[in-house]
C-alpha cells in the first residue's frame, strides 16, 4: 500500500485511485483514474476515451488558441483517427476565466460524452467547472505546467473578481514532455513561479491553523514544501530544455494531485494568491500588460516574504486606528473597475472586540514560531528570485517595470478583502497596518 510520505517518489503513473489514511486522523483520497505523463503520453489519449466513454463516443474539446497548434489540434487528430466525434472551441488568446467563458462549454453538443480541456491552467479549470455542471468525466491534455490540473476546484472570474468554485476531480491527466519542451520564457517562468511561491501560502495555512483553528495536515504540508524545493534543482544544475520541461511538469502534477489529497484550496489560497488576483484585477482596470498567473504568484511572493518577515520582526506596531471599512469598498470599486456595491459586500466586517482580543494574543504567544517560520520562507523564495530572473532574456528588467511600489502597497492592501480565506494580511488589516497604503492613492 502507499504510504503519504512516499508520494513525492513513487512513480508518476501511481498517483491515482488513492486512499491514504494519514497521521493527521483523515484519509485522503485521489478520484483521478489515470496520469499519462512523458514523451508521447498524447498517444494515449483515445484509448483513455474509449476507456470512460466506450468507442467511437462524442468528446468536446475546449482549448487556448496559444497552443491550440501543438495540443488542443493534435488531440482532436489523434482522435478523429480512431472514429471519434471530436467538436472543438478555441479559446482566444489572452480569454480570462471567467463564468462567462466557462459557459461556453455548455453549449456542447448533447450526446457529449467526455470533455477535454487541451491547453493551460486557466483552459482546464474552465473545463471542470463545465464537467461539473454537465455532470460528464473530463480529461486534462496540458500544455503548461500548472499545478491545478488535478484539483478538485476552478479559479473562475465572476463580477469582476477571481472565486474558487468547487468543481471535479479529473479523471485523467496527459501530460506530455514533447508539447512542453518549446515552452517560452514565460510559461516556464509561470509553472517555476507557481511551485516557488509555495511557502507564502504554506506559512499561511500554517498561521490560519494555530490562529483560526483551521484544519491542518503536516504531511501534505511538508510534501507540498519539498516539492516547491525541488523545483529549483533543474535550474541550479543548468539542465537542457527537455530535461527541465520533464522535471518541472513532474513537480507540477505531483503539487496538483497534493491540492486533490487535500480537498481544500489551501496550497493555492495564501496571501501571495490574494495578492497575485489583486494584481490581476488592477492591470485588467487599466488595459496593462497582463503577466501569467504563475508569474504573479512568484512576483506576489517576493514581494509578501518580506512583508511577512518584517511583520513578525517587530513586536511593537504602535498605534492604529482600525481599517476604515468604506474607504476599502470606494478602494476596490475605484481602482479595480467593479461595482461599488459588489466591492462593498467583499469587505469584511471588522471583528468582535473580545474575538479581535483573543487573536492579538495568539499572535504575541506564537510570534518567535511565526517568526521563524517567515524567516524560512522569506530565504527559499529569495533563492527562487534569483532563479527567477536569470529566466528571462531581459535579465528581470520586466520585473522591476512590472508594478511599482504603489501598485504592490495597494494590491496589498485590498487583497484580504478580495478572498476570503484567512492570510496573515487580514490580521494586518484588522490590526490597521494596511489602510496607509490607500491614502493618496484615490
Ligand atoms: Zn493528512
């Protein structure tokens, strides 16, 4: 039997059917029936179909039209090949996720019997919020190295603001090292970023448990923290394209099926994503360059690393008046192009006196642990930074003209208020640590 603490490992292929009883008292699960991963695993694609869907079925394929030449096109050939029905929507390059994209999917001929989502992350979720509601098994082709092809829950954009819906497990993976090998600067950049950001969101799930009392599981902590770790190895060693692009989609699907075991978005859901979504939001108000979602999940955990390590390094704050709660809703609507009072149902209420009391206390009793654990992370990431840069042809230029201070003191600011889940950044809002970053920036 599988144990958890092998699972970083085992062979790729094995990480599926799971049920892991774990230290934690829970047993965690993998629904997904099959994982083709390497060199070819596209050729496995219609036997996978006729597997879930008998032959010659009808499939709908939902794919980006950035690699529809390599992945979403070959899929709809190799099956065609063997008789199946294979309808195809393209989506335009740059298509944001959002529900109205997703409902596209919808309309999929009725004798629909598999959806595929053949492309990036932001295809796929699409894809499986579709499968969810149609109620039809899907499958993942990947084109990038997202890690949130296999979790059960899509990131889609609603009203203007990014929403985790919970959605399906896939019950297939292909993941093929030959459609990623030609991978540019930026989706490489994207999937190292993604996996490099991880001990942001590791250190606010661990924070939240003691804080909140969320639930908590060190071994899928510690497995997601090793894999953010082993990420840099390709790099480091200054391996070939096709050697990097198998490693780091290696990294990618084992961090993927973590979100599955987990059930929850907590490996996607710390203050680095709250503040890579609030990032998105204002470069969408403004017609900027939009940068990939993994590169503004590095770029936010950069940035957050410090601001966690500075926080927790100081243990008098001094006095601050409590957030100004209209001011945040005016922020959000003003600066993020949504509707006032949609940005004002976002803002949470400040807590109850005696609720507010009992945190500030955890905070102080805890604040030597918390400290050393921001430090921790604040040193991995700035080792992936460096990484980071040395990516990209420009030497990181486009990182440092990417947001000024003001965008990332802003962002900042807002992001407790965008996303729901507990970061250390809702701490620091109630506390009124983050209201000074929205004066003068009306
Ligand atoms: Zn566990």
């Amino acid at each position: 039997m599988v144990k958890i603490e092998t699972l970083n490992t085992i062979p790729i292929g094995r990480l599926v059917n799971l049920s892991l009883p774990c230290p934690c008292g829970q047993t965690h699960t993998v629904e997904t029936r099959d994982i083709a991963f390497g060199e070819g695993a596209l050729e496995t694609l219609p036997a996978l179909v006729e597997a879930y869907a008998g032959p010659g079925a009808r499939v709908f394929i939902a794919a980006g039209a950035d690699t529809v030449s390599v992945c979403g096109g070959n899929a709809r050939k190799i099956l065609a090949a063997r008789n199946f029905k294979a309808d195809m929507l393209v989506y335009e390059s740059g298509q944001p996720p959002t529900r109205q994209n997703a409902d596209r999917i919808l309309n999929a001929p009725e004798d629909t019997r598999v959806l595929i989502g053949a492309g990036g992350g932001a295809v796929c979720d699409m894809v499986k919020y579709a499968a969810y509601k149609l109620k039809l098994p899907c499958i993942m082709v990947a084109a990038d190295f997202s890690d949130s092809f296999l979790s059960p829950f899509s990131m889609i954009g609603n009203a203007g603001f990014k929403e985790i819906y919970v959605t399906v497990a896939p019950a297939a993976l292909v993941m093929d090292v030959n459609l990623l090998q030609y991978a540019g600067e930026a989706v490489v950049g994207s999937g190292f970023g993604a996996l490099a950001a991880k001990p942001v969101a590791l250190s606010d799930w661990y924070i939240s448990h003691v804080v909140t009392g969320e639930g908590y599981c060190p071994a899928i902590a510690e497995l997601a923290l090793c894999a953010s770790e082993l990420a840099a190895a390709p790099f480091k060693r200054g391996a070939g394209a096709k050697a990097r692009a198998a490693e780091l989609a290696e990294l990618s699907v084992r961090s993927s099926v973590l979100t599955q075991l987990l059930k929850n978005s907590r490996l996607v859901n710390g203050g680095e994503t709250h503040l890579a979504h609030a990032l998105e939001m204002l470069c969408a108000a403004q017609n900027r360059t939009r940068r990939l979602y993994g590169e503004n999940l590095f770029l936010a955990a950069a940035f957050l690393s410090k601001v966690y390590l500075k926080f927790f390094s100081e243990s008098e704050k001094g006095f601050c008046p409590p957030p100004d709660l209209n001011l945040r809703g005016e922020r959000i609507a003003a600066r993020f192009g949504v509707g006032e009072a949609e940005a004002m149902s976002r803002v949470k209420p400040y807590p109850e006196a005696d609720k507010f009391e009992v945190t500030r206390h955890k905070y102080a009793e805890y604040r030597a642990d918390f400290l050393s654990l921001a430090k921790r992370a604040a040193a991995r990431v700035a080792e992936a930074h460096t990484i980071f840069k040395r990516l990209y042809a420009d030497a990181g230029y486009w990182i440092k003209s990417c947001y000024s201070a003001e965008d990332y003191g802003l962002c900042m600011s807002l992001a407790p208020d965008i996303r729901e889940k507990y970061t250390v950044l809702r701490h620091m809002r109630d506390e009124g640590l983050l209201d000074r970053y929205l004066l003068g920036s009306g």
